[in-house]
C-alpha cells in the first residue's frame, strides 16, 4: 500500500538519461541522501548530476516517518561506554548540526513541507536507565531532560526528551528542493568503468561518483555486503487518533514508534531482519497495538521499509574503499537516515571542496578492518548473475499444497524454486538464489514478496526486483513444455 507521503505528493517526473554528459560530480540514486548531497554541493558551485534508477525519493524515502532527529534512540551511555566520549559527543553534534540544518534549508528556500519544530522522545519502563540516558545525553551537549508524564498512551516510567527537533513531509520537502537540481529519472546505473557511469540510455564522465543507492550496489572494492544487514520496520496511519506533538520512541528490542502527520497518528514497529518474518504477522501485531492503545481509531494505510543496519551502529559515510579515491559512500543509516542524509550531505560536501570536516573521522568507511569478514564470503561462489533460468516441472501434488495468497520453495528434479499460488490461482515461479551474491531468498507474507536474509535485495511474487543491493530481478523465463504440475 501506499505510504501517506506518497499519496499526498505526486512528484513531477524527469526525463531518463540519452546521450553522454559530464559533471563534476555524479550521484548515484535520487532518496534523501543524493538529493540533499547533490542540492549541498551545487551550493558551492560545483556541478552535479542525479541519475535515479526509478523515481526521486521512490526508495525507502517515500516509507520512513520523517523524523528529523538527534535522538536515535536510547544510545548516549552505551554510546560513551562502548566508543568514548569524543566519539559520542561528535556523532550527537553532527546529528543536531543536521536537524539545525534542515530548519535552514526549509526557512531560507521557503519550502512547504509541514515542517513542525517538536520535541522527541524514547520512552521505557526502565526509571534508572532513563535517569542515566538523560545525565550521559546533557554530557554529551544534547538539549535533553527527564519527563514523568506522557502524551502517549504507553505503559512507562517516562522518557529522555530532545527539544527543539522537527517532523516533516519528506517528498514534499525532495520535490522543492530538487526544482533546480539536474536530475535523470529512470535511469538506472549497470555499470562504472572508472570516472564513466552507464546507464541503458548514455553516459556521465564525473570526477566524483557519489554512491547514494540506500545499500552500494558495487561489491568489490567495499564489500558493503559483509558490513551491514538491512531491517525492515511496519507502520500504520491511524485516523481517530487522539492527536500527539511530540515524537516517540520506545527503547528495547521491539519499540513502537509514534508521530503525528496532519490528522493522522502514525504507529510504527515490529521491526525484523529482512528475509526473516516467516510468521508473517507484523502488520497484524501493529494492528493489534493500535485497538489496545487507540481503541477509536481506523486504519487509513500502512506500509514498509528497510534500512541498512553496520555493525558499530554509525553510517558509513566518506570514501567508498582505499583504491577508489574518487567514490564516496552514504550508507548504514540505522533508520535514522532523515538526519544521517544531512551529514552525509555535509560531510561529502566538505570533502569534495577540500574542506576539513569535524565529523568526518567517526563516520570514514575505512574504520573496517577486512579481518571482520565473516562466513557470508562464501555466498559469493554461488552468484548466479547472468544465468537465464528456465520454469522447472513441479509434481501437480505438491503445487496443491500451496494455499492461495500465500508461497513455498519447492524442490523439483531442476533445483529448488519458489513458487507463489495468487488468490486466483494462478501460480508464479521465481529462482529463489538472489543475484546479488546467491543467498537464498526467504517469503515474506506480510508484503507477499521474496526477500533475501543476507544482504536485504526483494522481489516481488513475479520476480521483479523491489529494492537492492541486487540490480536484477528473479523472474524465471517460460519454455515450452514448461509445467507447474
Ligand atoms: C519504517 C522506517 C521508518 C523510518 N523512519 C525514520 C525517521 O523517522 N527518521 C529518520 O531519520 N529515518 C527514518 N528511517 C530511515 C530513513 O527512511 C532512511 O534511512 C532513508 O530514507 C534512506 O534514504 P536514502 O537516500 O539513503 O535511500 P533511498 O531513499 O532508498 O534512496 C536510494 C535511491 O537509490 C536508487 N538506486 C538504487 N540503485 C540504483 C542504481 N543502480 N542506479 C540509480 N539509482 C539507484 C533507488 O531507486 C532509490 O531511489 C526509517 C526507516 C524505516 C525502515
């Protein structure tokens, strides 16, 4: 379904990439993180170009909740703890430097995005650890306090308030902002042979790529893959909400995320590793939370998305590997990615123009080291990119033990493949090694797809390819005689 951002911005389409340009800088994917990378850097006069493999913001911009925060959860005294202080302090300055930015931009370019200056909260049940988090945050410089009472109604002790953040329209907010911005839609990117990027339709010679895809589509150098998972959380817009100001978060492992939009309350959660909700019961767990705690409401949409998730819980954010001098990545936002996508911007900005950055130490791709490289190289013999794969024969007798709407790996005398029965009853086969790097794909029920547990790359029960890493899709080709049984 369409999230309420989507359905209230129709965005003005470009036309896709046709014959061979330059730039000084290309960007590659058009969400939050290439166009305010591209809006910061055409500020500075340095020509830039967007191309965007669909649409501008159709990536998992159009599902986030548009939080615009400092606060990524209860994290400053695990923070200090584990990275020191100067760490903690230079990630918190650089996110708050970025919500004071976003209120900037919006001011001084006029753009009407429902930006409303709030407060945002993490709320628990944990009386101590809100009373740690709140004297490790004000440590740190944060403008955080405790507060006993709550707007929500969650069962708490309280919560760590952040003042002075912000909430948003996010499409509304790209739409103005890429108004002057040299953008190709539909364009996406196959291929990078040195300072030239391909698309199907021409070219862009750049002397500076920015990687800006949401998951770096190119694997070696980087290996990005072995670095980060991706997660992927649920929401709901209720209507008939009593009406909040403020932004929530709960702490823990399966926190429930609350902001108003307009006249809807937006209920978000039951996050999971991608590839693995064999369940399949997320929306209806959200949903089950909505009729405890808004017992008068109504469902009006919901929606998903994901996000890359690195181990160290900071983005990667600045060159993309020791031998690509003039690559830069903007990746690992741990759904944090409305205030990530500013730093990024900011930091690239910096870099690119030859200027020294504060922040940019912390977030430097090049804080992995390559022993970290774990079991999932071995995936990697298994990629089976190129290969056109045929319909396999699936005994009739095991077809029929797949239900309509829902899906099943089936083993054939071929290989194994997915096999999706649609409420009509027609069936849908799919290879179910994901072209990325041959993982095997797991079904989703709750978004009726095919996702991959390693590396996050979906598609949909027909094979088209939803979200990357992987560039392509999974449809397998029909050959005669083929049969399903
Ligand atoms: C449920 C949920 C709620 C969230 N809520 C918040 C929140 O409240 N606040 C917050 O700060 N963060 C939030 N986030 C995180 C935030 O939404 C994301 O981090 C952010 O939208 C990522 O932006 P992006 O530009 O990196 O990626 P995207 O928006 O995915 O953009 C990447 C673009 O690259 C394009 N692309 C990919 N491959 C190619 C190619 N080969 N050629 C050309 N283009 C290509 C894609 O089509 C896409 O448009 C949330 C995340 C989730 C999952």
């Amino acid at each position: 379904m369409e999230s309420i951002w989507s359905s209230t911005c129709r965005m003005k389409e470009r036309e896709s990439l046709k014959g061979d340009i330059r730039a000084d800088v290309a960007v590659i994917g058009g969400g939050m993180a290439g166009i305010l990378a591209a809006y910061t850097l055409e500020r500075e006069g340095v020509h830039t170009v967007v191309l965007e493999a669909e649409r501008i913001g159709g990536g998992q911009t159009k599902n986030t909740t548009a939080k615009i925060t400092s606060q990524h959860g209860m994290f400053c005294r695990s923070f200090i703890e584990k990275k020191g202080r100067e760490t903690a302090e230079k990630y918190i300055q650089a996110n708050q430097a970025a919500v004071e930015e976003y209120k900037k931009i919006i001011y001084r370019e006029k753009i009407d995005c429902d930006l409303e200056e709030t407060d945002s909260f993490v709320y628990s049940d944990d009386e101590g650890s809100l009373i740690l988090e709140a004297e490790a945050a004000s440590k740190l410089g944060a403008p955080a306090s405790l507060v006993r009472k709550l707007e929500i109604p969650v069962p708490c002790a309280g919560a760590v308030k952040f003042r002075g953040q912000a909430q948003f329209h996010p499409l509304k907010f790209l739409e103005a902002l890429k108004e002057e911005l040299t953008i190709y839609e539909n364009s996406p990117v196959k291929e990078i042979e040195e300072e030239r990027i391909l698309t199907a339709g021409g070219s862009v010679k750049a002397d500076k790529i920015i990687f800006a895809t949401h998951y770096p589509f190119v694997n070696f150098p980087g290996m990005y893959f072995t670095r980060m998972h991706q997660e992927r959380s649920y929401v709901l817009a209720l209507e008939g909400a009593e009406n909040i100001k403020g932004m929530y978060i709960g702490s823990g492992p399966d926190p429930l995320s609350f902001r108003q939009y307009g006249k809807y309350l937006l209920l978000g959660g039951k996050s999971h590793r991608t590839g693995e909700n064999k369940d399949g019961c997320r929306y209806e767990e959200l949903r089950e939370a909505a009729r405890r705690f808004y017992p008068r409401s109504r469902e009006a949409a919901s929606w998903s998305a994901q996000d890359c998730i690195t181990a160290d819980q900071i983005p990667f954010i600045g060159q993309y590997a020791s031998d690509r001098p003039n690559w830069f990545a903007a990746t690992g936002f741990q759904k944090w990615g409305m205030t990530s996508s500013m730093v990024s911007a900011m930091i690239l900005r910096d870099r690119i123009c030859g200027r020294a950055n504060p922040y940019a130490d912390i977030f430097s791709p090049d804080r992995f080291s390559s022993e970290e490289i774990p079991q999932i190289m071995k995936d990697s013999g298994k990629a089976v990119k190129g290969l056109i794969k045929r319909f396999f024969h699936i005994p009739g007798d095991t077809v029929n033990l797949i239900a309509p709407g829902s899906a099943s790996i089936v083993e054939t005398a071929e290989g194994k493949v997915g096999v999706y029965r649609a409420e009509d009853g027609r069936l849908f086969q799919v290879d179910i090694v994901c072209p990325h790097l041959g993982c095997q794909l797991a079904w989703n029920p709750d978004e009726r797809t095919w996702d991959c547990p390693c590396h996050g790359s979906r598609f949909d029960y027909e094979g088209n390819l939803l979200e990357g890493p992987a560039q392509d899709g999974i449809r397998l080709e029909c050959k005669a005689g083929a049969s399903l049984g």
